[in-house]
C-alpha cells in the first residue's frame, strides 16, 4: 500500500432490522430506561399511521407519550426550539424520532438543548456539548438520508439558509430501528429523492479525503444495495425486499458519512434549496453527475468499483435521475443563469466542500454548476 491506512472508528449503537420492528419500539425503549417519551415527527405521516402505532407500542411498554408533529422539511432553530418546550413542559426522559431525515435531525437537536441548553448555534461542529444527553431512539421511514446512523443535526439557520452541522457521539440514536414496512407508505415522489441522495451519499463518501478502509466497506455496501434496487422500488412500490434493500443501502451510506464525510455535491445542493425551494434530493440528483465527471482525475479507480469509469458513473446516476423523473438540467428546475456565480460563492462556504476528493474553489465550482445548467 502506497500510504498507512488511518481512521478513528466508534460505531454508534444497536441497529435492529426486521419487517414489523415497530411494533417493538416499547420492548426497546424499555432497555434504555424512562418513562417519559417525546415522539418527534411529522404531520404527513399521522395518515400512514406510523406516529400513532409508535406512541401505542411506548404506551404499551409503559411510557407516558408526548408528540411533537410540527417538524417541518430542512428544520430550522424554531422547530427545535418549539420542540424544547413541549419537552420541558412534559419533564421527557426518552426522545423518540419517527419520520425522515428532518425529523430525526430535529429530534437530536432537541436533545442538545433541552440536556445543554444555548442555541443550535453554540454546537455547531461537534463534541460542543459538555452534559450528557437523553437516550433515544430512531426510526426512518424514508430510505434516504440515513440520520439514523450519524452523531450529527444537521439544522437550518433561518437567517442565512445555511445548515449548520452540530455533532456529538452523545446525541447520536442508542437504538435504529430499521423496518422496511414503514416505508411502504412513501409517495412515489418521496421515494424518489431520498433514493438519489442516499446514492449521493455513498458515492461521495467512497472519494472524500476522509474515506478510510472501514468506510469505504460502508460506501461499497450501500452502493450495492441501492444501485440495482432503486429503478425496482420506483416500478413496484409494494416489493418488500427492495424496499429492505434501499433501507439497508440508506444506512451503510450513513454509516459511512459517520466514519468519513461528503463531497462538494451536497455544497452545491444547498444552496438550490435555500434561494429556488429545490427539494434536496433533486438538487443531487441535479449535481452529482457533473461531480463525478470533475472528480474523475482523482479518483478513476475507486470510481471503477461502482461503473467501470468515472464517465459510466456519471451516466448511470443520470439515468437514474431520469427513471426518477427528476429533472437532469438546471435550467428545467428553473435557476437562473445569471444567479450561478453567487450560487458557486454559496456553495464554496459549505464544509462538505473541504472535503471533497478534488480540491474546489469558487471558479470550480461554478464550472460545475454552469456544465448542470
């Protein structure tokens, strides 16, 4: 080997995966103690009823339940702020987060200031928070971002539109339950975004400068379990095994952000979310290609893992944008030409652009978003 292989790795928790798991949420809950739980979630999700089979299976278990279902898409410091409140006002001691990557980074940012109290703002980075924190547990329904499996809150500043990353090992979920059936409910839509971003996920990690022997394992699981069952999950929804699949494929990609980090995709994302109202998963569906494409000199070979080349890479996560019906250019998403440099200034100021295998400036990354347009 060229270079000593080097890397810190903690893994996190105990990840149960099961069809039907949810209806075990009480039985887990009752090995991290307590007995008074917030159930942080999302409006949408009361009609497929998963909030309500949690609360029931607590409840069952012997926990009084509290809800909070104002998280909102991209949570900003007053969805956790508010979400404070309703904790304090019930004196939790267990934090439940069913839904999406949203509200499970709402559900840890609750955790840091209801246990350390401050703003969002005091713990962006990571290991700023000085007082333990509330065990909790985990439940994705989305087959996406895989929050479930990472330390970090990823939460909006309203001000700037910015997401501030706020990491620590304590808030990270004791337990991830991983229940396939939960995410038989997806719209098409939703299935659809999550899907491309968790593929972003383990493309990205496989490259960025932190990637190490053990997170690479993750990426190239993930990879493997998303690429041939995402077109599967769009076809036939109600195809339980791949949906499994995708959901196992989210988490090894989460696993492998936590053990390394991103690319300059998601600095680019963000910044189509913030000024156009872009849903994340589209505006990676948007950038990743092109990514690829300008990562290639610097990382061909791990490239050739997943496609052969960089170039059959960025042409099979074109065409599974395009199975998704997401839009493939940015000027069908409606960005304005004119608004690219500033979007390139934006992007370059998101950490997950340090990271990035091939090294980015501003005038790269407008490169990178005017060969999208």
């Amino acid at each position: 080997m060229a270079t000593l292989p080097a890397f810190d790795l903690q893994p996190l928790g105990r990840v149960v995966c099961e069809a039907g798991a949810l209806d075990r949420l009480g039985e887990l809950a009752r090995s991290l103690g307590g007995s008074r739980a917030l159930l942080v979630t999302d409006p949408g999700l009361e009609q497929a009823g998963h909030p309500q089979r949690a609360a029931e299976s607590l409840r069952k278990a012997g926990y009084t339940v509290t809800i909070f279902d104002r998280v909102k898409e991209n949570p900003t410091e007053t969805e956790v702020a508010d979400g404070v409140a309703v904790a304090k006002a019930a004196s939790i001691d267990l934090i439940v987060a069913v839904g999406g990557g949203s509200s499970m980074d709402c559900a840890k940012g609750i955790n840091f200031l209801y246990t350390n109290g401050g703003r969002m703002a005091d713990y962006k980075g990571h290991d700023k928070a000085t007082k333990p924190m509330l065990p909790s547990i985990g439940v994705p329904t989305t087959s996406g971002t895989g929050s479930e499996a990472q330390s970090y809150a990823l939460i909006t500043d309203a001000s700037s539109h910015m997401k501030m990353a706020c990491g620590d090992k304590k808030a990270a979920f004791r337990i991830s339950i991983l229940d396939p059936i939960v995410t038989l409910s997806q719209p098409r839509s939703v299935t659809a975004v999550t899907g491309i971003d968790a593929v972003a996920h383990a493309v990205e990690s496989l490259v960025c400068t932190k990637a190490n022997p053990v997170s690479r394992l993750y990426s190239l699981a993930a990879w493997r379990h998303l690429e041939p069952n995402f077109e599967t999950v769009l076809r036939e929804p109600e195809n339980l095994p791949a949906r499994a699949a995708m959901q196992i494929g989210s988490h090894f990609a989460g696993m492998a952000i936590e053990a390394a980090m991103l690319g300059v995709c998601h600095s680019c994302a963000n910044p189509l979310t913030a000024h156009y109202g872009i849903t994340h998963g589209t505006a990676i569906g948007l950038m990743l290609p092109h990514v690829v494409r300008y990562n290639a000199p610097a990382c061909e070979g791990w490239y050739r893992e997943l496609a052969g080349d960089a170039e059959s890479l960025a042409n099979r996560v074109g065409d599974l944008v395009a199975a998704a019906g997401l839009p493939t250019r940015l000027r069908d998403a409606n960005v304005d030409e004119g608004l690219l440099p500033l979007l390139a200034h934006e992007a370059n100021q998101q950490w997950t652009a340090r990271f990035n295998p091939r090294a980015v400036d501003e005038a790269a990354i407008l490169e990178i978003y005017r060969n999208a347009w």
